[in-house]
C-alpha cells in the first residue's frame, strides 16, 4: 500500500482536521496514511506546544495497518536532549525531522530576511540543517529539504542543487551515514519546472549511497492528503530510489 507519510491533524497548532476526516479521506483514496504532528520545542508562544501525552493516548486507539502515529520534530541543537526524551517516551511508528527555526527565528517570518542575501540565509538554513542532522541521529527521514522556499522573501526563492552543493553533499552524507530517508514533500511540486529544480539534490542523495525516500503531501486539510504522491513516485524511479514508510520505526517497502 502507498502511504502519505506526512499528515497534520488538529493536535498540529496550525491544522484543524479532524483525525475521522482524514480517515475518511485516505480511504477514498485507497491510501495509508501517518499522522506526524509537529513538536518545536522553545517556541516562543508556549501555549501551541504539543501535548505529545494527550496526543499519543487519543490516538492510539485509531492505530492499525492503514493508519501509523508518527511525529515530526523541529530539530533544533538546543533542544536535542528534550527532543530525544519524548521520542525514546513513545512507541511512534514514524519520526521526521525538519527545520522550522534558524537562529532562534521562524523562517516563515519576514524578519529572518532582514539584511540577508539570498546565498547568506539559505546558507544559514543549510548549516543548520547539517549541525541538526549530525546530532538528530533518532530521526527517521529528513523533512521537505526546500522548506525554505516556501516562504523567503526574494525575487527567485527556489533552491537550485549547483548554487548549494557543498552544504547538500555535506548533509546527504550524513543522512546516508546515519542510514535515513530523504523525504520527497509534495507540497511544492507544481509543475514540471518544479520537479527539475528538485531532481539533481535527489540525483545526488543515490550518487552519494542514499536508497530510502519518503513521501508526504503535508496536509494540513483534507482536500491534500494524497496531492501529487503520483510525481513523487515518478521523481523516486527518476533517481532509482525505493519508496518506503515506516512502521515500528522500520522501513516498510512501497509493495
């Protein structure tokens, strides 16, 4: 069964789908799916942490072959220890590991910008990244690589794999060593422009001895649960690479 391995419900602050709706919905799609609330630690609005208890003990009873718990984590040095206690707590299927935060700021803010070059904050971006993943040695798929993207207030936000090649490489290899996915997130993927500006960093993850990718549309809504999973298979043939979700926090092959 294909799974969308990259799904948030209400206990994300920034959701409000109802767990019974995103069953609905992957059942129509005829898709597993695995529910990853995020937990960013240090947030500077305590009152949207995640209760990862109240989250894991309501949801446990949904648990089963069509429906994994995971969670994804911000990776942030400073928090490492607290992040490792909560993922040695609870028996998650499935943990991501993804970047929110650089230098204490929410990349989605405007302010991470101010007097930053492009090349100076996607730097800073991929330098924190690489520390994160040195550390972050629990995790299990590196979460949506572009994340920046989404949201950097210049002209061309898009990362290209040439201008960034040296912090890629460098954290490619440490996701290879340390043996985890690289995630495909579906968010992004548009257009077939988009596609090409993502292949060469995927290219270069099997170039480097990286097998497993994940796939995850980063619903946060019903409607996009599913959303174009059909291109990141075909980017996944396109560089060799076996899709995989995890269960029990193994990798399971796309069958």
């Amino acid at each position: 069964m294909l799974f969308d391995t990259h799904i948030h419900t209400r206990y994300s602050d920034d959701s409000e789908m109802a767990i019974e709706t995103a069953i609905s919905r992957a059942a129509e799609l005829k898709l597993g799916i695995i529910v990853t609330e995020h937990v960013d630690l240090a947030q500077p609005e305590p009152d949207v942490a995640l209760d990862v208890e109240q989250y894991w003990q309501d949801y446990r009873k949904y648990r089963n072959e069509k429906l994994l718990l995971g969670i994804e984590v911000g990776m942030r040095t400073e928090c490492l220890a607290d992040n490792r206690a909560i993922i040695d707590a609870y028996p998650f299927d499935y943990v991501i590991g993804s970047i929110h935060f650089v230098d204490n700021i929410e990349i989605y803010q405007e302010v991470f910008y101010h007097n930053r070059t492009k090349m100076d904050a996607y730097s800073r971006y991929f330098e924190t990244m690489l520390d994160c993943l040195k550390v972050y040695d629990f995790i299990d798929s590196l979460g949506h690589i572009d994340y920046i993207a989404r949201y950097a207030r210049f002209e061309d936000p898009e990362i290209y794999y040439h201008e960034f090649a040296d912090w890629i490489d460098e954290i490619i290899k440490v996701a290879v060593q340390n043996e985890q996915a690289l995630e495909i997130n579906t968010r992004r993927l548009t257009s077939p422009a988009a596609v090409a500006r993502l292949l060469p960093i995927y290219k270069r993850f099997y170039e480097l001895g990286g097998r497993m990718v994940t796939l995850g549309s980063d619903a946060h809504i019903p409607e996009n649960i599913g959303c174009r999973l059909e291109v990141a298979q075909a980017m996944a043939a396109a560089c060799s690479l076996k899709v995989v979700y995890f269960k029990q926090r193994k990798p399971e092959w796309e069958r």
